[in-house]
C-alpha cells in the first residue's frame, strides 16, 4: 500500500511539485482497501524516517487514493500530482515523502527512497517582494471601489523601491500558481508608494470581483501571490439599483392621527429592503432638501402606518422604493414608481390652522386697516392678506377674481386707497406656515366666514363727489346778505362756500387752497335744489367778491380744484343810489328844473303850474324798482306807493298839482336791493305861505320833516338849498362816477343827449 514512483521538481516560479502513483495491483481487497485511504505528504530537511516523522506536521492530508467513482483499473497505479509552495526566503535541501493511511486508522510510513520518499530536492524562493495586507471596499453610492494597501517597506522588509505598483482586477481567485491561467486587467498603474486607488466604474456594473497588487520591476513582478497582495473573498460591486413599481395608497386618519399606505410589494428577492419616504413638499428625487427616510422594512412588507407627531399640520408626499444588499436604490421618481400626495394631515384641529378676530377698519378715506390674531404651534408665519369687490373671499377666488394684498410676518396690514375708488370691499387672511415634521412652508388657504374672512364688505371711497355746475348768487345791500343756489349733485352731501375778496372770475380753474380763499358757510342738503344764505360780517366790505361752491360726499372726499359752474363774481353793494330827480310838465319835453339827492335828503321845486305834469326819476347806478306816494298834509293821509314807468333809463311818476303845494316821498331800490327814500315839495306858482303836516314815516331822512316857512323865507332857504344841494350833487356825483369807474364794468353810452339832460347838465357847469 505504499506510495510508489515518488518525484520532485522545483518550478520556474518558485513552487515545488510532487509526483507519485498508487500500488498497481488486481487484488481486489488491496484495490477495494486503497479506494478508502488517503495520503499525507511531509517535507524535511534531512531524510524521512518513522523516528523524526512524529514530530512533523503533514504539509498536505486528506488526499485520496481513488475517488469513488474510480473503478479497479483506474486506481491501480493511479497518478497523483500535488504543487507546493515553499515559503519566501527558502533556500536549502528538502525531502518529501508520502504516507498512506488506511481505512483500519493504520499508517504506512516505510518512506523507501524512490517509492514514497525523495531524494534531496534544492530549493531556491524568491523573498516577497509585493505590497501586503491587500483589501477593499466598494461604494454604492458613487459606484466605486476604493483598493487599499501596506507597502512592503512600511513594515520593514528589505524590499527596493525602484518599482512600479500594479494593480489588477480579476473575476476568479488566484489558488495556486493559475495566475498565468486567469483573465485580468490593469486597473491602474501607481508610483513606488502608493498605497490605495479608487476603481470608479463605468455604465452599470452587477458582479463578484477580486483585487490584486503586485510591484514591477523592469520586466519581473513578483506574481507568487504567496503573501497578502490578493484578495481571498470577493467582494460585490454592483450599481444597479432594484426599482418597485406600482400604486401607493394613501389615506389619512384623522381620529388615530396617522396615514395609511399600502402598495402592491410583487416577487422580490430575500436580500431587498423597502424603503419609504416623506417629505412636505412634492418631490422626484430622493436628494431633495426635506425627503425623509421613515423606515426600512423587510423585502416582503406590503402596508406602513405613519403616526403624526403632536401640533403637525400640512400636506405631504410618500414614495416606496427598494435598496439591495449593497445599498442601491434609485434616486430619480417618476410616475410608474410608487407614490402618493399631497395628503392633508393635521392633528391640531381645523380652527386652530387659520388666523382668527379678523378686524377691518376705515381709517379714513384712503386707507384700511386690517388686523388678526396669530395661528397658535408655528414660529415663522407668513400672512396673506386678501381682497375682493365682488363679494365674500373665499378658497375658489383666491386664485382668481380676489387679489393678494400683501403677504406679512406681522399681524396687522393697511392697505393705502389710491385716488378715484369708490367700492364696496371683503377682506381675508389666510395663512402660510410651517407646522411640526414640516420642512417646507404649508399655504393654508382655509377660509372660515366670521374668522379669518368678514362677511359684510366695508366701504372704501376717495372718488371725490362731481362738481356743482350751476351755482348762481344774488346779493341784498340792504342786509347784507348773500343768497346762494345750486342743484345737488350726491346725497348726503355737505356743502362749503367759499369767499376771496375781489374780482377772479376771468380764470377758467380756481384752486381753493390757493392764497385768498376761505369758508364762509356750510351746508347740506339731499333735497335736488340746494339754497343758502351768507351774510357780511359788517359793511366795509370790497364792492366785488368771488364765491366758490365745493362738494364734500360721506368719506370726506373734495375735489378743491373747480371749473366755471362752481364759481360765481357777485358785486356787494351796500351803498344806497343816488337820484337825480326832475318836473317835466305835459306841456314840455325839458325839465322844469331837476336836482340829485341821496337817501334822506328833502328838496323842493318853486314855480310849478299847476295840473299835469310827471316826475323824472334816474340814478347814479341802474335801478330796479321805484315808487312814489303823495305824503299826507291835516287834511289828506298819505297815499300808497305807486310803482313808477320805466321809460329806457328813466323812471315816471305821474303827478297832479291842484294845490299851492304838494310833498312826495320816492323810493328807490338798486340791483343790490339797497334802498334810498327822497322827499320833494312842488310849489305852484300861487303858492301860499300856509303851514303843512307831512307824514312822519320817514322821519329820519329829513331830519324831522318839513318845516314851516313864509314864502320869501322859503325862497331864500331854497335859495341856500339849492346853492348847497348843487355843491353836494356835484361832490356826490364825482364820487359815483369814481366808484363806477373803479368798480364797475364801463358801459358804452347810447345815443346823443337829450335836451334835459343838456339843461341839466348847463345848470350845473354854468
């Protein structure tokens, strides 16, 4: 049963390799003993023999004389061929022998030379010369593999450094000296004292690989792999990432505050891992600021139930994926993966997710102030503030028709009316926030009427009211007073008259907040005929004034920039008419004789005849009314006014002279209503010296009324009368024409003179 035909050869590369046979035999019970034994292969420095063979440890057991399925002819003399390495450094003589160890647990250990025992064998080994302690990692997440390793100088070997560092990728382990057999690749080629490389991998890549590192020195590489410059596992590099796909279910619990999600997992392998994610704002990559992880589940779970934490509000995405044993997974979502959003999730409680006390108020017409209170369980809220003027905000305008104000970390507002609205408006708040698990902000466009929206719009008005366009005036001298009226133009109204001291009406604009201008009366009215009155406050007042009307509607608003209609000249005039007072006879065209007077002057014309004749009447300005009465005397009461014919610029009263003498009192009115009141005594020629009683109504425009004279005593004082009645008229009539002058409009004179007037005139100037 001994091993026979033992041989020994030292390789080129530096391993030993041992030759021997099996007995050859027919013996059935030798061949059938053999078929269950094993050899054992020693090696020594001196010979082998049974006495120093106990000491040793086999190099090499369990190695079968025949294999199972060999049959008698195949083990007879079967060849048997075993390569060994002998360790780095070796250099020396060394016997191998073989020992068969039978089924009984016997041993056959003759270790004759030449059968099991060789003769000296002379082994030279190469010391290592490569890296060691090789190893390396790969990367899923940037599909790489990171090599590393230990230089053998690092560790004190004597090892030169004028090398290169090769480092190689292969598929199959290096066992034994199959280096030369196996496919492999440069991945890299380092200087002399590298000690990693990072193999980035390109496209995808899905298998087992091992990683060697040896040194190169010119054209000889130590390619033993007889220390640890080679990987003994593999490791997987793969960048291929498992994808899921189908439909994620999600649904919402409010009362147990948590979401459901269910999908549809398939037939996936053992080593998968499901993944789900969340994040508050829609997402397709699972890179995104805010997506989060929430678990990990086993390859084969189809349902998760996510539990909110307290004060969470919001709307949130989900997504399911799949990571395999080196941790790809995708990182892209599209459609046909499964995800689900935006789920709605709060446990707070809907009133509470809105602001609330909404307050809106006019401050004046211009601007609307808004106020709330806080949403309660956020931090950074930002508020949007609303409008709408087609009625009550709400959700489905908010994208529309109603318009955003402005957007606030405060919780008040104002919104500034421009100039020329006039609207009915509702106002909103509405809230964006971030809440609790949230990492973006949630726009939460919950309107409840009553809290974060008003029902009833208020009004916002700065159009200012139209302009009153027939505002028209009437002035009365006599009390001073300035009759005003328009027609309404907005109800509710109020009405302001403005006054600045003389004559503006030539402008064609009037600002009433220019210099000059000031309130003098106001006034309201909803009636469509608006009239008011104004009184001076004394009678020293310019004899022109221009008047300005302006509207005022229920929100303040005025327009204090008018156009002709709203602005009127009116003339004050508080001085009562001079009159020039004349007796014409039926008989003759001229004049008898004429005199002026002014209010409350008395005068008398002599020499009359007696029956028909009329009394001129005209006035230093025009008149608008006149009227005569016949005073009474102790035999006749006075008689009514009579009103006097106005005849071109001329005013008759009709008289009747049957007495000695006659004493009528005149009136007369202006344009402005101011009044003045005469009194004339008409003498006949037969006139008596006899007394008279005249009315005493008027008592205070002739000093007491009319005295008694004799005849001559009166013609001297008319005499005197008339000479300082001339010297007055002359005085008062230089003062009239340069008032009239300065005051009033010059009329161009029609016609030539009359001969009275001519007369007149003569009288005066001769």
């Amino acid at each position: 049963m001994e091993a026979r035909e033992i041989s020994v050869s030292f390789n080129s590369n530096e391993s030993t390799t041992i030759f021997w046979k099996n007995l050859e035999t027919n013996d059935y019970i030798l061949l059938d003993t053999l078929n269950e034994s094993t050899y054992e292969i020693y090696r020594s420095t001196s010979p082998l023999n049974s006495s120093n063979l106990a000491s040793m440890t086999p190099i090499a057991d369990g190695i079968e004389a025949c294999l199972g399925e060999d049959d008698y002819s195949t083990c007879s003399g079967k060849s048997h061929e075993y390569v060994w390495q002998s360790p780095p450094g070796t250099e020396g003589t060394y016997y191998y022998g073989v020992v068969t160890n039978l089924p009984n647990g016997s041993t056959i250990a003759d270790l004759n030379s030449g059968h099991s025992q060789s003769t000296g064998l002379w082994e030279d080994v190469h010391p290592i010369w490569a890296p060691l302690r090789v190893s390396a990692e790969y990367d899923p997440a940037n599909s790489s593999t990171s090599i590393h390793w230990v230089n053998a100088d690092e560790v004190g070997l004597d090892v030169p450094s004028n090398r290169t560092i090769w480092v190689w990728r292969h598929l199959v382990p290096i066992a034994g000296n199959n280096w030369d057999e196996i496919d492999s690749s440069i991945v890299a080629t380092l200087s002399h004292n590298a000690t990693s490389f990072v193999h980035q991998h390109i496209g995808e890549i899905e298998e087992e690989a091992y990683y060697s590192v040896t040194y190169r020195y010119d054209t000889w590489e130590d390619s033993r792999f007889i220390g640890t410059n080679t990987l003994l596992e593999p490791i997987r590099e793969d960048n291929v990432a498992p994808e899921l796909f189908g439909q994620l279910q999600a649904t919402f619990n409010p009362t147990l505050g948590a979401t459901n999600l269910s999908w549809d997992g398939g037939v996936l392998e053992e080593n998968f891992t499901i993944q789900v994610w969340r994040s508050s704002s829609e997402f397709s990559s699972l890179t995104q600021n805010g997506v989060e992880l929430l678990a990990e589940l086993p390859y084969n779970t189809t349902t998760y139930v996510h539990h909110l934490v307290p004060e969470s509000n919001g709307e949130f995405w989900y997504a399911i994926t799949l990571k395999d044993e080196v941790g790809n997974r995708i990182s892209d979502l599209n459609s046909a993966n499964p995800i689900a959003g935006p789920i709605h999730e709060t446990n707070i409680g809907t009133i509470l997710t809105v602001p609330s006390g909404l307050v809106v108020e006019s401050k004046s017409s211009a601007l609307t102030t808004i106020s709330w209170e806080p949403v309660p369980y956020v931090t950074d809220a930002i508020y949007d503030v609303w409008m709408s003027t087609l009625g009550e905000v709400t959700e489905s305008c908010l994208n529309s028709t109603c318009s955003k104000v402005v957007s606030t970390n405060s919780t008040t507002a104002e919104n500034a009316i421009s100039i020329g609205i006039e609207r009915d408006t509702w106002y909103a708040v509405t809230v964006v926030a971030t809440w609790a698990q949230s990492t973006t902000p949630y726009q939460s466009n919950l309107l409840i009427s009553g809290r974060n929206t008003i029902s009833s719009s208020i009004r916002e008005d700065t159009k200012s009211p139209s302009q009153v366009n027939d505002f028209s005036a009437t002035f009365d001298g006599s009390t001073r007073t300035v009759s005003f009226t328009w027609s309404a133009v907005e109800e509710n109204s109020t009405y302001q008259i403005w006054r600045k001291a003389g004559d503006w009406s030539s402008q064609t604009n009037w600002d009433l907040e220019s210099s000059g201008w000031e309130v003098v009366k106001s006034t309201s009215g909803s009636s469509q005929a608006i009239s008011t009155n104004y009184t001076l406050p004394s009678a020293n007042t310019d004899l022109t004034a221009t008047y300005a009307v302006s509207v005022s509607d229920q929100a303040g608003n005025s327009d204090l920039n008018l156009n002709p209609g709203a602005v009127i000249l009116v003339d004050e005039d508080m001085l009562t008419p001079s009159l020039l007072l004349g007796i014409v006879t039926n008989e003759s065209e001229t004049p008898l004789e004429q005199t002026w007077l002014t209010n409350g002057m008395t005068t008398a014309f002599d020499g009359v005849p007696v029956g028909m004749s009329h009394l001129t009447i005209r006035g230093g300005e025009q008149l608008s009314e006149v009227s005569c009465r016949l005073l009474g005397n102790q035999s006749e009461q006075t008689s009514p006014y009579y009103s006097a014919e106005l005849e071109v610029a001329t005013w008759k009263c009709e008289l009747d002279l049957t007495a000695a003498s006659m004493t009528m009192e005149i009136k007369a009115l202006d344009t402005a209503g101011n009044p003045s009141y005469v009194v004339l005594t008409l003498k006949s020629v037969s006139e008596q010296s006899l007394p008279q009683s005249v009315d005493d109504s008027h008592d205070d425009l002739n000093d007491g009324g009319i005295k008694e004279s004799t005849s001559s005593e009166l013609e001297s004082e008319n005499n005197l009368l008339r000479m300082g009645f001339l010297v007055l008229a002359v005085l008062l009539f230089i003062v009239v024409i340069l008032m009239l002058v300065k005051n009033r409009e010059p009329k161009t004179p029609e016609g030539l003179p009359s001969k009275a007037e001519d007369r007149w005139v003569d009288r005066f100037v001769g």
